[in-house]
C-alpha cells in the first residue's frame, strides 16, 4: 500500500490548482458538518443542563408538559402522597414560568427571562453559586441571578459586584413587582431561555400572584435515601399514584427533553438537513475532481492494462487519491472548526465544544465522503480499453 501511495500523489499533485478547489470542497463540507453537529449538540446539552444540575432521583410533571419552556401544572399533593414510601428522603416542589425582567441598566428594556422557584429548605441545586446563596433567599422579593444570561438583561454582574445588590423589576401578566438581586449562580443560556432566576416558592407566587393558582407545582422533585434502587422506586411510585401524573427517573427527564427539540421541533430537522447538505457538497465537489483527473489520463490508465496491470490496482489509485484529499482537507477543516466553536460559544452562551468522539466521527464520515466519490468516478475506468483507445 505504501509502495504505491507516491503514485496517486504525484498524480494528485500534478494539476495544483485542482487539488486546491478539492481540498476547498473538502474543508468547507467538513466545517459544514462540524458546525451543524456542534449546535444540535450544543441545543440538547443546554436544554437538559436545568434536569443536570437538580439534586433529585425521581421526579413528576404532568403528562400535558411537554418540554421546560412548556411545564404544564398538576396538583401538589402527588408530590406529598410520594412520602407515604420510607424510601423518600424528602420532597420539594419546583415552579417554573416566564417573566418579563427590566434591564437595570437603561431602566427602558423589557425581556424575558426564566425564573424558577423551589423550597429553599433543601438543596437541590448542584450549580456554582446556587447552595452558597440558598440561605439569602429567605427574605421577601429577592432572586439570584444567572451570571451566564446573555449582556441584553444589563450590567446585573458588574453592579452586583460593585454595590452587593441590584434592584429592578419584574412584570407578569401586566403587573410588577420590584425584586432586589442578592446573589449570582452559574447555570447558562438554552435556545429557549437567554437568561435565568432562581427563587423561594414563596417570592415565586408573590412575582405570579395574579396567574398561578395556589396548590399547583410544575415539577416535584423526589429525593431518595442513599442505597434505593431508582427504577424499582419508581415503578412503585407508579402504581400507586393516579395517571393524571408521570414519574420519571432523572434520565428519563432529560431523554424526555432530547425527544422534544429533537423530534417535536423543526430544529432537530434543520441540522440534519444541513449535515446531509455539508456531505453532499463534499461528494459533488471531489467527485468531479476525481473524474476529470480519471477522463484526461484514460490513455494512461489503459497503458497500465495493456502492459498487465488489473483494475483492481486502477482502482486502488483513485481511492488512494481520494483517502488523500480526505485526510489533507480534514485537517484545515478540523482547525477552523475549533475556531468557530469558540468564537460561537462567546457569541451565543451555548455550550459548544470540540469533543474527541465528534472529531472522529467527522474525520470516518469525510473519509466515507470521499471514498463515495472515488468510488462513483472510478467508473470511467471501465472505459479504459486499450483497443479503443488505441
């Protein structure tokens, strides 16, 4: 194989300017695919990142939420009837909604931001910050604020760190409630939240006191004593209570947060398509260079046959100058890809990064491009018949 790799190079090599515009496809394809593998990945991993950092084992919502931009509610007490099992730990229920938060900054712009309440009696939280400042959140109207939400909800970190507090509003279905910012956690943006909240129950239903009905949560969260089987508690916990809820371990959560940007959004969709796109543009592009390479030295490639040579060995040829032109458009690509993550990354907040398993799976798939289209233009070689052409 080595003996007859300077072979397909120099044949490679001979006409630069079309090695050029092949390795060009070849880079762009792979960018192509780089992105659009990273910002799916980066979608799931920043909607599921809440479910991540909550300390609980099983957990209900109501079998009409369909996502955490979507939790409808359900009645409390599923969540109370979970401590009749001595396998409970304990139990807390976590409320989740959309406000409308006023920049602090220019006192004149408005924008969502997700809040979140929970019972501050138990640490439920594993993000930087939260369990630190748990304790603050036992005065009335005060939050803690995600130092991660995008710059347009204002300077609340800088001023934060200057004065020790921020006080702004926040609006809720045209009333407004006057809230003081007296810690920050580090949590993160997702494609349905820019920025976020964390409260008491207590200050929650204050900021939503004219839209939430008193006695209905969003999520119960469930906390089992060390040493309980997940699976079998929740199948117990199953049967026992009524269908007007569902009970899910935490991987089942996040699964159930994956299917729905995945399949019940057209985002998953889009960046499949684009990953199809980024490899057909690949294929296209190194195929037409292969072929012209294969059509203007048929004379050659039937020489070869005259004088004994197989077409197994032609064929070798050409995809040996396709694994090439994989490999030596892979690498550019690779390095521009890791670019643009970072340069993604401090533009949007999402967490997008270069990992070992999907440099891999570009690196196989660039190579399965090429080989695809050494494959297709090795066709010509049929035509190379010594008594034709001579």
């Amino acid at each position: 194989m080595l003996r007859k790799l300077p072979t397909a190079w120099l044949q490679l090599r001979h006409q630069k300017i079309r090695l050029i515009v092949a390795l060009a496809g070849v880079v762009f394809s792979v960018v192509i695919v780089f992105m659009q593998f990273g910002l799916r990945d980066a979608l799931f991993d920043s909607a599921v990142r809440f479910y991540k950092g909550l300390e609980g084992d099983c957990f209900l919502i109501s079998p009409r939420s369909t996502a955490l931009i979507a939790m409808e509610t359900f009645p409390d007490r599923r969540l109370s009837q979970a401590l009749a099992f001595e396998e409970v730990e304990f139990v807390t229920p976590i409320y989740l909604d959309q406000g409308q938060w006023k920049n602090p900054g220019t006192r004149d712009y408005w924008r969502n931001i997700f809040i979140v309440g929970f019972d501050i009696r138990y640490p439920i939280f594993s993000f930087p910050g939260a369990e630190e400042n748990r304790k603050k959140l036992e005065i009335s109207d005060v939050v803690l604020f995600d130092r991660d939400s995008r710059a347009e909800f204002g300077p609340v970190v800088p001023k934060f760190s200057q004065k020790g507090s921020v006080t702004t509003e926040i609006g809720s279905r045209g009333a407004n409630r006057s809230v003081k910012v007296v810690g920050l956690y580090k949590m993160g943006t997702s494609f349905g939240s820019d920025g976020n909240l964390i409260t008491s129950h207590l200050n929650f239903l204050r900021i939503f006191n004219t839209s939430r009905r008193i006695g209905f949560i969003n999520v119960g969260l469930i906390k089992l004593k060390p040493g309980i089987d997940v699976d079998l508690f929740k199948n117990k916990l199953k049967a026992y209570l009524p269908k007007d809820v569902k009970v899910l371990s935490k991987q089942e959560l996040m699964d159930f947060e994956k299917n729905y940007w995945e399949s019940s959004t057209a985002i998953g969709f889009v960046f499949n398509l684009g990953v199809m796109l980024g490899i057909m543009v690949g294929v296209v592009v190194v195929y037409q260079i292969l072929y012209t390479n294969v059509s203007e030295h048929l004379s050659e490639y039937a020489t070869l046959k005259a004088i004994g040579y197989r077409h197994q060995y032609l064929l070798s040829l050409v995809l040996q100058q396709a694994f090439l032109i994989a490999i030596l458009g892979y690498i550019p690509g690779f390095l521009i890809a890791s670019i643009q993550y970072e340069v993604t990354k401090q533009a949007t907040l999402l967490p997008i990064t270069m990992t070992l398993n999907r440099a891999l799976l570009v690196l196989v798939a660039t190579i399965a491009m090429c080989f695809i289209s050494g494959a297709s233009a090795v066709q010509k070689l049929k035509a190379a018949d010594p008594a034709d052409i001579f």
